[in-house]
C-alpha cells in the first residue's frame, strides 16, 4: 500500500516539476511589473531596439532602455518605486531623453555578486562607499566620463565646478579624470521641524512653565526637569522618562550635539568638520568633542533620575516606539516619530498642545534640512563599460542634473505637479495639493523627496526661474501645510509661518549661527585597511565602556572615567587615526581649489 | 498488555500532563503576541499590551494584496512539496548505501561528506560555482543544490542500523537486488525518520530566501518567504544609516514599516508551515517492526 | 546493531575485486560526486584569503599577500579569547544539556491520550518558529522598564526601581541558554520521538512480563535504544562547538552585555562590518573548519575506543 502511494506521489511530482520547469520558461507574469528582469535581458531590449547606423547626434524613434543599478540601496523597491514607472515624472523623462529608465536596487550582498559577475547594468550608481568605487575602477567596470559630459552635458561642469572638481579627483589614481557624478549639489532649505537639535520642548509645558529663557545646556537641563515632572507618567500609568537613546550606535548618541553645536558628521558620528575652521575634530579623543559633550549631559540627566534605563539596550525602533508613545519625552531625530507622537496626544485630547518642537537658542547652531555639503561619496553616478549606449546614459544623467530634471526630480512634473501663476512663479497645483491631502493617493505625489538621491541639485537651492528645486521649500507650500494645533500655537508665539522659520529667522537676526557655506564640496578619503582596524577597535571600546561615563556617580567621576577612557583610545591608536583624516581632509580642500 | 495503574504512575502522569501544558502556554505566548500586533491599528500598535489595539484586518489585506503574493506562495509551495520528496529520496538511499560496510571506500566516502558540513567557501566563491553550473535564475537552484543533506543522512544511516539485519537478508535470499532490497524492506521501515527528515526539510525548505536574495532576479520565481523578507530587514537599516552618516544623507528616506505590519507578514509567511508537522505525525509509528521479526 | 564483516568475505592470498562490493561503490559514486560538487570545489574560494581580495574585484587583479590575514587574528588575541571563552561556556552548557531534548521526548511519549499527545506535541515545536527577532522583541517588551514584569512587579509593590534583565551581564549566559531552550527543546525532541516511534514493541512486552513498570522501561529500553541516535547527535554538536549561534547573539549582545555575549561569529561580523575585509573573513573560516574537523576527529576517535566502533 505504501509503495503504490510513494509512486503515485512521485509520479505527480515529477509531473509538476516538468510544469515548474515550463513556468520559468516562457509565460507573462501576474503584474506588469518593468521594474524586475536580470539587466542582461534588459541590454538586449536596447541592442535590438537602437539601431547601430545611427547618426551620431541620436534621436532615436524606439525609447533605449538604460537600467540603472544602485549599490546598496534596496529601500528603493519599496512601492514608491513600483508606480513611479506610470507616473507623469517618468514620461517626462523619456520625453525629454528618449530614455526608458529602469531602476533596480540592490543590497551589500547583491552588490557583491553583481560586481564579481559583472553585471552592472548600464548606469551603476555607488553609495557612500569609497571601496566600491575603488573596485570598479580597478576591474575596468566603469568608464571615463570627461568626453561624454563636454559632449552631451556641459553643464555638469559648468554650473558647479566644486562639484566637477571632486568628480575628477574622486579615482586618485588618475586625478583629472572623472569617473564618476556626485549628485546632490547645491544649498540646503531648512526642514519645516527641526531636527537633530539638541534644544527640544514639549510645547504644552512650556507653555505652562511660562516660556522660561534657555541659554545653554545646563539651563535647557533645568527646564527640561521642570516640564518633566509635570508630566511623570503616560496616560496609561507608565514611567516617562525625559531623555533616552538608542545605544546601539554612536550616532544615536551625538547627532542631536553635533548640529547644536557646530559640527558636521563626516563619518560615522566621529570625525567631525568643525564650521568655525573646518578642521577636523575626532570625537574619541578631542576635548571639545560633541560626543564627550552628549556623555556629560546624559551623565547629569542619569544623576537626576530622568534617564531612561532601557538607553543601553533598546534599538533605533525601541526608542522611537517609546517616544510615540510618550514614555520619552525628548526627542528629535526623525520627523516621522514626534509627528506620530503628537498626533496620539490629539487623539486623547482635542484641545492637546503637546507637541515636540525646537526653541530658539541664542549661540546654538541652527541644523539645516540637508547635513550640508551636497556631493561626495553619498550617491554617485557612474557610467559601465558594459553600457551599450553610453550617450544615452550621460544624456539620462545630464538631464537629471539640469535644472529641469532637479525641478522634476524634488516638485514633480511641470503642468500636473507645479506650474508657473500668474505672477510667473513656480508653485504647486491645486491637484497636487489635493493628491497630497488624500491618504489613498499615495506615491509619488506625497513622496517626491525620494528623487533627491538621483538629481544633480539639491532641494534648497535657488534656480533661474526664482523657485526653489524643491517648491517645497518655498513659504507658499509652508503656509498652506496642515498642522497640529501645538506646532499652529509655536508659530503664532514666535510669529513664523512653519516651526524652523524661528531658528532661521534667529539666524538671520544674528542670534544663532547657521549660515554654512554649502557650496564647500569635500568628502573624506575611504579608509585604509590599518586604519579601519583602529578604529574598528576604539568604537568596540567605546561601545562597551561608555556606559560607566554615564553612570559616573559624579563630577568628578566621571572626569576621571573620560581621561582613563581618552588614554586608552589613544593607546590603540587613536591619534594616529586623526591624523590620517586630518591629512586626507586637508588634501580635499586642496583639491577642491 | 495488561498492567495496573499505581499510585506512583497516576501521580507521574498528572504531574507531566501539568507540566507539559504549563510548558505549551509559555510556547504559544509568541504567536499571541504576533495575534495582538498583526490585528492592531499600525499607527497605535505601541500602545498594544494584551489586546489588538483598534482592531483591524489591514495589515493582513496589505500583506496579502501584493504584486505577486499569488504566485510566490505557489513557487513556495512547489519547491517545499518537490525539494521535500526529493531530498527525503536522494538521502535516505544515500544513508541507506553508507550503512554497507562492505562497499570499498566507505569509510572515506562517508567521511568526506560528514566533513563537508563544516566546510564553508564564502559568498563569492559559491555564486560563481553555482552560476558555472547553471543554476542562475531557475527552479532547479531551490531543488538541486539541497538533495543532500549530510546531517539527514547521517540521521537515517543510524536509524537503519537498528534495523534487525535478517529482514534484509530474507529479501535478498528471495533475489533482490540493491535497490529493491532498499525500497521494498528498508524503506517502509524507516517511515518514522524519514517523516522526521520531511518535517526538517519541508520548514528549511519553506524558509528559505537567501538562496532566491542571490541567485534569483526573475521575479516570476521568488518564494513567499522572499517576497516578505523585505519587509522584515531591520538590521539592514541600521547598516544603511551607518553607512551613508556623515555623508549627505540630505532625503534619505526610508519608508518605516510599522510593527503591526512586520508581524503580520511573519504571521503570513509562517503559519501555514505550522501544519506540516501535524500533518506528518501519523508516520511517528511504533509497532511496524512488530510483526516483521517473528517472521 | 547491524554489521557484516568484510574481512571474512575475502580470504587467501590473492585480492580479487568482489564485483558486489565494487557495485555498491559505483552505486554510491554520484553521491561523492555531488557532495564534492557542491561543497568541495567552492573552495577554491579559500585561496582567497591569501591575497587581498575585495568583493567583486577580478581574479587577475589579485595580489598574493601570503599569510598577512592569519597573522592579523593575532593582533585581535584579546578580543578573540574573550570570544572563544563565550563561545565555549556557552558551547560546554549546551552540551551537558544535551540529555533534555532525549528527557523531554521520553515523557512526551509518556502522555496516554492520543489527543492530548498530539496537540502538546505541535505545540512545543512552536517556538522553533519564531525568528529570534520576533523573541528580542517580546524580550523587550516583557523585561523593558516599561514592560510587562516592571510593571507587574511595580503595582505589586515588590520593587521600586525597575529591573533590568537584558542589561545584566551577570545572567547573560543563562538568559540566553534559557531562551536557547525555550525555543529549541520542542524541535529537537522531535528526532528522538521518531526514534522512539521505531523501537520495536516486542521489547517492552518482554519487560513487562519480567515485571518491570514504566521507569524500568525507561531507563533500561527507551534510554540505551536511543543511545546510538543520540551519540551521532552528540559528536555533531561537538564538531558544531564554534557556532553557538549568530542571529541570537546579534540582537541580544548590547553596550553591557557585549563582554559576556559577542561569540566568535559576532566577532568575526563586527571586525568585518567596518573592515570589510572578505580575506580576514576567509581565513578566520578556515581556521574554524580546520577546528570543526579536528575536534569531531578526536571525538569519533574516544567514541570508537569506548564503544569499539566508530561513529563516522
């Protein structure tokens, strides 16, 4: 009985295993989806369809496929990028270049076997890793770039010639030549909530303690300790706890610092750009560190019993979860969150100002949108030698660093997204408005910012036709921005149409610092094997003894735990690390000349 | 088999009963837990404790509604069922060919697979092999490559041995070969491990999606599990915001997928799994040799 | 246990091919083949850690640069003892619990009611299901401040300040093999039921009559019957010693509990995430390997001098 049931189920598995083998053969699949297929297929889609006796100024009638590979990134297969291929902003693309732009995102590991099997795809676009660039360069997978930009996008070189002038020593084994396209130039609009301030209030006590005056950090602390015991547990009988962070990183604990403060993160929350100087600060070991700075303040909250304990342990979701739901009470990294949190305090009160937003501060640095210099090794563009058209590539690449294609990029298409009113300035439609209101509509209209990795200028920079690349920075969007009553109170008091226009204003008024030269583009050297190692070794101490720096009993205390800390750092090798950024930073400023 | 109840046994017997159960609550607490998120509002899923926090089904209309849910769960499906019987095959003849002694090279056969368990080549290395070998893109890199594994053989090769050796040697007296010899005496015999080496491989098998992360970019053959795996990477954020700090970092955006979503999907892609082992209990019989040996 | 001796097969002097053994070779030869397709010729990939390859460059770009990244695991020697010390205890630990699953299974078998056999049976398996990530989770919101114990323990009265069990280096070793347990023991039990499922009745009928009640079965039947599954299980998890675990170790591995947590596959990821270094990774694999090997050597080696037969 058994052995006839084995061979009846073998039977109808082998059947169905012929018909598996059937279905990856030919058949259309379920959805429409262009966005898949390995780029070889995708090449042959462009060899058969641009015919080789073409002049050589293309126009070509069929559209040529190019599909750009992006190493590192898969949040891009997120639904936002499966409908992108149906909306307007593509077919201005291909209107404007005859290109049919395909996009494929892939992960560390992908990226690995893609480049080992040489399969890049016909753009390959690197992200923030300089050893990436280094191995395309060295298997000959990239190509140079210097003819094709003179050819079909002089204004690569012409607009931002900081920007040209890194692209061409990018690869330092042949500096002059560019082998790659930074995107991102330009200047930077202040978000409309600020973030990464150390100087965040919860609006309603505020309100209630009577507006009382910060002027640094230990007067910020007091303040915070009076609206904290406002308010010492959740609605739900919870412990609220002032300030937290998520331990699991570095950057978790001196991001909100180094924009207070004045200092731009150049790697990994350690080596930091002064602005005063642009000199390089390495926050192990400098005294004036932004992350020494973060460890003493979250030492006196700890003493005052207003740190969370769960701060060593919890991850980036733990935190924000205990924000939403009001268990921490200060917080200010990423927007979503204090959004989220004060739309639950709305929930529970209609009449709720609780909200979490930044106060003015006078001598504080004012964070803007972007984390400043807009090129470098974030997101570079680079055209493959297995690219069967590369004058289409860089015509694609052109017209994404043109300011049409920017324009495109951060406000949509021109006609549906914006136009231009009556007085000749860019600004949103009506129907964009609507769709933005509308919760079902859905990408790409809420979600344009997501361009930004891929066009040439930044969101805040002002273009020839008076408008912003990104129409969201303009104060016509600003004003029209539906918010929660707290935030409409905070611009009432402060007199401003969105919350960061009181820090910007300060700036302007001279109050807070701010005003960065962005158009500075530098990036840092990739590090050498010696030197990841170091510092692969001074993070994993830091990391595991940094606790003992908070919970220093006292004063005191902990300044002897920091100088015991600081000598280890530099006994394995810190300052040799500094050294090597101080030198590859000051040979970027050499080369940016 | 007649035997009295003690005292002693109603008191053990109670005691493990209790025991047991007590040990089955802590075991379901997860899939309680997945219950409460997956059912929540995502916007108010931290606010859940013991209950579902404004109930709803969107998480699981979202999850199954995707572009090619459809399909993924029936390549899912194919590979768990085909890869399953297959390897269950392959291995149990293997196991059952390396408990003849007599086969020249045995040992150094047998050794050489055993020691292939701690072998490890590396990413590269391996996605180069495999693509020589054709496996880019097809069915056949979810079946094949995992036809034999050591630790099942190595299972069933004992489990063979406490096979009383005259059964065997009856049916070879009757003429049969090698392979008769296997599939008509050892085989049913071996029922309940072989059930238990299906159990094993039907969860690897239904689990697996790194296998379609590295070799698959049609997207008519990804599995469920992959389909879904995006939606669960968190380590993978991390690593990317650590990556790009101090870079411009200037709109990086990344879409948050909320918790009631992420256990939703891990309530998709992992209850339906969860009956295989049922299913395949009825094979953990005792009592199939009990006629054989008087014979 | 069954065994046929091949020496008596072939005496005298002259050695001719016994064509039945030689089939039986032939029969197994696709097997071999496949195994070393599949395992043994990815590791020309080995050959990797003695140059400075990065990932994706080509293989004529390559330098041979000898033995300089087995040289460098030295320089991590603290960091690597202090790793191997977490790796072994909790190794060791598991190890001399290796007779719960073998316990476990024996008093699953015990339950009379089919039914309640059945249910309790898939049940226990439950957990093997869930993704340590998932577990982290209901770690956290269990044992967080804010959690479900605090908050017990607080309305209670019983504590003022509130616990911290996932900061603890003190329990760390045994937070961790509970959880282990908690979601392994179900699973593995489940090999040694089949095992059970296949011991032959009579046996018991036997014991019965002599007079013997249920724990003499147990011990005297079920326990040695099982013995020979259990012995292969053993000499693989020894061979397994170095790979306690990743994932779990992953999650659970924070600022305070690093120094008890961070196994050598921590280790190993760590150096590698910000070095990206695939040679350093390679020959810190093959070092394991080599590990792996000689340990199950050495065990199959005592097995074979105690039982007068060898596992492998």
């Amino acid at each position: 009985m058994t052995k006839k049931l084995l061979a009846i189920l073998l039977s109808v598995l082998m059947v169905l295993a012929l018909f598996a083998g059937c279905t990856t053969g030919g058949q259309s699949s379920s959805a429409a989806e262009p966005s898949s297929s390995s780029s070889s297929s995708k090449t042959e889609d462009s060899k058969s369809e641009s015919s080789k006796d073409e002049s050589s100024e293309p126009e070509p009638e069929e559209p040529v496929t190019i599909t750009m590979m992006s190493l590192g990134f898969t949040f891009w297969q997120d639904d936002f990028y499966n409908t992108i291929y149906e909306t307007p902003i593509w077919d201005q693309v291909y209107e404007a270049t005859g290109v049919d732009w395909q996009f494929v995102g892939l992960d560390g590991e992908q990226s690995q076997i893609h480049i080992a099997s040489n399969e890049l795809g016909d753009i390959v676009q690197i992200i923030g890793s300089a050893a990436d660039l280094d191995t395309l360069y060295t298997n000959e997978q990239i190509i140079p770039l210097n003819d094709l930009v003179e050819q079909y996008a002089p204004h690569i070189k012409n607009d931002f010639p900081g920007r040209w002038a890194w692209c061409c020593n990018a690869v330092a084994q042949e500096p002059g030549t560019a082998y790659t396209l930074a995107v991102d130039a330009g200047d930077n609009n202040y978000n409309t909530y600020s973030t990464r301030y150390v100087y965040t209030v919860r609006w309603d006590l505020y309100k209630e303690l009577g507006y009382p005056e910060i002027t640094d950090l230990n007067s910020y602390l007091d303040v915070a300790e009076d609206m904290w015991k406002l308010q010492p547990k959740t609605a739900d009988g919870k412990n609220v706890y002032a300030f937290s962070f998520p331990g699991s990183s570095i950057l978790g604990l001196d991001q909100d610092f180094l924009g207070t403060f004045g200092y731009m993160d150049r790697l990994g929350g350690y080596v930091l750009e002064r602005y005063t100087d642009n000199s390089i600060c390495y926050a192990f070991t400098d005294d004036d560190s932004p992350l020494w700075m973060a460890l003493e303040f979250y030492n006196k909250v700890y003493r005052r019993g207003m740190l969370d304990p769960d701060c060593f342990t919890q991850t980036d979701d733990d935190y924000k979860s205990k924000v939403t739901t009001g268990e921490v009470m200060f917080y200010n990294m990423y927007q979503d969150t204090f959004l989220s949190f004060g739309q639950n305090m709305l929930d529970n009160d209609a009449d709720s100002l609780a909200v979490l937003v930044s106060v003015p501060v006078p001598g504080a640095y004012a964070y803007q949108g972007g984390s400043g210099n807009g090129w470098g090794l974030a997101f570079c563009d680079s055209i493959t030698s297995s690219c069967e058209r590369p004058d289409m590539a860089m015509k694609l690449i052109g017209y994404l660093f043109s300011e049409e294609g920017s324009r495109l990029g951060w406000s949509g298409a021109k006609g549906v997204d914006w136009d231009y009113n009556d007085a000749g300035e860019p600004v949103f439609t009506d129907e964009f408005y609507a769709k933005a209101a509308d919760p079902e509509a859905g990408p790409p209209y809420t979600a344009v910012t997501c361009m930004a990795n891929w066009v040439g200028i930044t969101s805040g920079q002002l273009l020839s036709d008076g408008g912003y690349t990104s129409l969201r920075a303009g104060n016509d969007y600003l004003a029209r921005q539906p918010m929660l009553p707290g935030y409409k109170d905070f611009c009432e008091y402060f007199n401003v149409v969105y919350p960061c226009e009181a820090l910007k204003k300060a700036v302007e008024d001279g109050t807070m610092a701010g005003d960065i030269d962005m158009t500075l583009g530098l990036s840092l050297p990739a590090a050498s094997e010696d030197i990841a190692r170091i510092e692969e070794g001074i993070v994993n101490y830091f990391t595991e003894n940094f606790p003992d720096a908070v919970t220093a009993p006292d004063d005191a205390a902990f300044a002897a735990i920091k100088a015991n800390m600081i000598a280890k750092m530099l006994d394995l090798g810190a300052e040799t690390a500094k050294q090597y950024w101080v030198d590859g930073w000051a040979k970027a400023i050499e080369d940016a000349k | 088999m007649k035997q009295k109840r003690t005292a002693g046994d109603i008191v053990f017997d109670t005691a493990n009963i209790i025991f047991m159960l007590l040990f089955c609550l802590l075991c379901i607490y997860p899939f309680y837990y997945i219950f409460v998120y997956s059912f929540s509002n995502p916007q108010k899923a931290d606010f859940a404790v013991l209950w579902p926090v404004q109930p709803t089904l969107e998480n699981y209309r979202t999850v199954l509604n995707l572009d090619g849910f459809a399909r993924a769960s029936l390549n899912s499906v194919l590979r768990t069922v085909i890869g399953t019987t297959l390897t269950v095959l392959v291995s149990a003849f293997f196991g059952y060919l390396m408990t003849k002694q007599e086969m020249y090279g045995r040992k150094f056969i047998y050794r050489l697979a055993v020691f292939s368990q701690y072998v490890g080549a590396g990413l590269i290395p391996t996605y180069l092999v495999m693509r020589a070998y054709g496996f880019y893109n097809t069915f056949l890199v979810y079946i094949i490559p995992g036809l034999i594994s050591v630790y099942f053989v190595m299972l069933i090769k004992t489990y063979i041995e406490s096979i009383p050796p005259s059964l065997e040697e009856s049916a070879k007296l009757d003429g049969a070969g090698i392979f008769q010899c296997w599939w008509s005496v050892i085989l049913p015999l071996s029922i309940p491990i072989l059930a238990t080496v299906a159990v094993f491989q039907s969860v690897a098998h239904w689990n697996a999606w790194f296998d379609t992360h590295i070799y698959i970019t049609d997207e008519r053959l990804w599995t469920l599990q992959y389909l879904l795996q995006r939606f669960l990477n968190t380590k993978k954020e991390e690593e990317m915001l650590r990556r790009l700090s101090g870079l411009a970092t200037n709109q990086l955006r990344v879409t948050p997928t909320s918790k009631s979503l992420k256990l939703a999907v891990t309530a998709v892609v992992t209850i339906p799994i969860l009956f295989v082992y049922p299913f395949l209990q009825r094979y953990f019989v005792k009592g199939l040799m009990l006629g054989a040996v008087k014979g | 246990m069954r065994s046929t001796n091949p020496q008596t097969q072939s005496r005298g002097r002259r050695k001719k091919l016994n064509p039945e053994r030689l089939k039986l070779t032939l029969l197994a030869l696709p097997f071999l083949l496949f195994t070393i397709a599949f395992s043994y010729v990815p590791l020309f990939g080995w050959g990797l850690a003695f140059t400075n390859y990065r990932p994706g460059l080509r293989f004529d770009k390559l330098e041979f640069v000898g033995l300089k990244y087995f040289l460098l695991i030295g320089t991590y020697w603290e960091r690597i003892l202090n790793a191997l010390r977490n790796t072994l205890v909790l190794a060791l630990i598991s190890l001399a619990l290796f007779g719960l699953p073998i316990l476990f299974a024996i008093l699953l078998n015990e339950i009379r009611r089919p039914f309640a056999k059945k249910f309790i049976q898939t049940v226990v398996t439950l957990p093997n299901f869930v993704s340590w990530v998932i577990v982290y989770a209901i770690c956290f919101g269990l044992f967080s401040s804010n959690g479900l114990l605090n908050m017990v323990l607080g309305e209670l009265g019983l504590i003022t300040q509130p616990t911290q069990l996932m900061a603890n280096k003190n329990i760390a070793w045994t937070f961790m093999t509970v959880l282990g347990l908690w979601k392994g023991l179900g699973w593995s039990s489940i090999i040694y039921l089949a095992a059970i499922a296949g011991i032959d009745g009579t046996l018991y009928e036997a014991a019965y009559v002599d007079g013997a009640n249920r724990f003499h079965c147990m011990w005297y039947i079920t326990v040695p019957e099982l013995m020979p599954t259990a012995l292969v299980l053993f000499l693989l998890q020894i061979g397994n010693i170095l790979s306690v675990g990743f994932e779990q170790y992953l999650l659970f591995a924070n600022s305070l509990t690093a120094s008890k947590l961070t196994v050598i596959d921590l280790l190993t990821y760590n150096i590698g995430l910000m070095s990206q270094d695939y040679s350093f990774a390679t020959a810190i694999s093959i070092l394991r390997s080599i590990v792996s090997i000689l340990l199950m050597s050495i065990a199959n080696g005592m097995a074979k001098r105690i039982r007068g037969e060898s596992l492998i």
